[in-house]
C-alpha cells in the first residue's frame, strides 16, 4: 500500500470516472485502474463498484477512502512541519466566500493583505456555502468566508463581524418616508429574494416570516422575484419592480440618492454573523492570522456593524 496508490482511490471516488481521475493524477487510466485493482487485491474487498458510465464506491470502500483522506491530510501535514522554519507567508493562500459577502469583502481586505503579506500571492473564488464546504474539506481552498451557522468537522470557525440588514427602495417608494422599517410593513410590497440556495435568502425569511406566504401563494399581493444575485437586485429595484433587503455592506451602489434610497431596520434589528473558516489541520496559522488581520482592518465593517467577541 503507497500513499500513491491512496491518493488514486480518493480522487477516483470523487470523479466517480476513472479517465477524470486519471487525468487529476497526471496519469494514463489503465496505471490508474491497474493500481486500483492491485490495492484491492492486498485488502481482499472491493472498493468500488463499476459500470460502464459510472464507479461507485461501496459502503467499506467509503469508510477506507475517508480514512484514506485522512492519511493524505496528516501527511501534508508532515510536509508542512517538516518547512515550518520556512516563511508561512510565501506560499499561496487560496481563500472563497459566499456570494453574498465576496463581492463586498474581498475588494477591501486584498489591498490590506498585500500591505500585511506582501510575498503571499492570494486566490480568491466566490460559491455557494455547500460547494465551499466541500472545496475546503478537499484541501482545493484553504480558508473561507462564510455566513453562520456553519459547522464541519475538524474545521475550525472564528467569527467575524456582525452586519445588519437594511432595506431598499426607491426614492419615492411609500416606505421610503418612514425611519425605520418593521416586517410588517412589507405588506402590500412587492419584496425582491435571492433564489434557492443562497443562505442569505433563508436568512432574510427567518427575520421576516410574513414574507414565507408570498413564496407560496403566488395569488398574494406581494410576491418575491428570485434574483440570480444582490447586485441583480438592486438593478431591479431600481428598475422599480419592488424593493429588497439587503446587508449593509451590500446597500451601496452606483445610484444617487434621487434612485435609491436605504432605511434601517427598528429593533430588533435581524443581521447576520461574518465567520473565517479552515481545517483544523492546516499549518500554516500565520497566514490565517494576516488574513484574519486584514479582513478586521478593511473599511467594508461599517461603523454599524459589531466586531464580532
């Protein structure tokens, strides 16, 4: 049994497609499928179950691939110690946030982390909270940036900050001459969501309940439009389809004040939590603390939203 030889049945699990995994390998199929085969042999089980389109893994084969997995982390890991005395600070970072954060984020904290750690070249990837959660879990990222609640395990989570939400609407909408917004008021309104799949879109519904029945019952007369995106929804808004929420850090625009216009919130005001993310295994804990560090120095926390304890 070779490390090599580990690494072929992780990938292949994941591709579930021997010339995918090949290709990832860096190696022709039949060394690949060859080396399956004689792994198999030393352990007497089969770990997959092949077809002619497909290769599953079977109920041992997924309980010794993730063991297997483990075996690579712990080994990297042994790589990583073994350059500790090296700078942490030169090798890539590769860092994902949520949709819904990234484009707000990552313009501010960038230039702080090139100040900070000038060497460490940065690689930044925006994904759904699912498709994130496996990259990091795959090693293909190192840390991410997410919306709470989030747990895994063996990964470590660190929150942030705290941003509330805030409303938006046109100049001239009727909401627009009160100072502060209550979920009832949305009665009546045609309210703007994120499709399915985005976590701020539950998380809107979570504050705001009375919005639940205009996903449902589409004779309501307010009903929800499902963005593909917050800056598709602020366009819309402005087109005068309806109004939508949005959070703080997401309310500024290219707009005047004569387009669009935000109103807070009154108490209690619904807001969500900012969190870091890595596996607990990852060595490099300098380079977690500078971009920890930049993220908390960059001007998109506004003076409204809490650092997180």
């Amino acid at each position: 049994m070779t490390l090599t030889e580990l690494r072929y049945i992780v990938t292949l699990a994941q591709e579930q497609h021997f010339g995918r995994a090949a290709e990832r390998c860096f190696v022709s199929q039949p060394t690949l499928s060859i080396a399956v085969k004689k792994l198999e042999d030393e352990l007497g089980v089969a770990l997959f179950e092949r077809s002619k389109s497909r290769v599953q893994s079977t109920p041992l084969g997924d309980k010794i691939i993730a063991q297997a997995q483990r075996v690579l982390e712990e080994t990297a890991l042994i790589k990583e110690m073994a350059s500790a005395g090296k700078d942490q600070l030169s090798s890539p970072l590769n860092v994902g946030a949520i949709f819904t954060i990234g484009p707000f984020l990552f313009p501010h904290f960038i230039p702080q982390l090139q100040k900070i750690a000038p060497d460490m070249p940065l690689y930044v990837e925006e994904g759904y909270t699912a498709t994130l959660r496996h990259r990091l879990r795959k090693g293909d990222l190192d840390a991410i940036i997410v919306a709470l609640p989030f747990t895994e395990p063996d990964v470590v989570t660190q929150t942030l900050y705290d941003e509330p939400f805030v409303v938006l609407m046109s100049h001239d909408h009727p909401l627009a001459a009160k100072q502060e917004i209550v979920p009832s008021d949305f009665d009546g309104h045609p309210v703007l969501l994120l499709g399915e799949g985005h976590c701020f879109r539950d998380q809107v519904l979570e504050a705001c309940p009375n919005l639940q029945p205009s996903l449902e019952n589409h004779a309501a007369t307010r009903f929800a439009s499902e963005g593909s995106s917050l800056d598709t929804l602020r366009h819309m808004v402005a087109s005068g389809l309806g109004i939508t929420i949005l959070p703080l850090s997401a309310a500024g625009s290219n707009y005047s004040t004569d387009v669009l216009v935000t109103r807070p919130f009154a108490d209690p005001v619904p807001q969500r939590t900012v969190a870091l993310a890595w596996r607990a295994s990852f060595p490099r804990h300098k380079a977690i603390d500078r971009l920890r560090q930049a993220i908390n120095q960059c001007a998109v926390q506004p003076a409204s939203a809490k650092p997180a304890v």
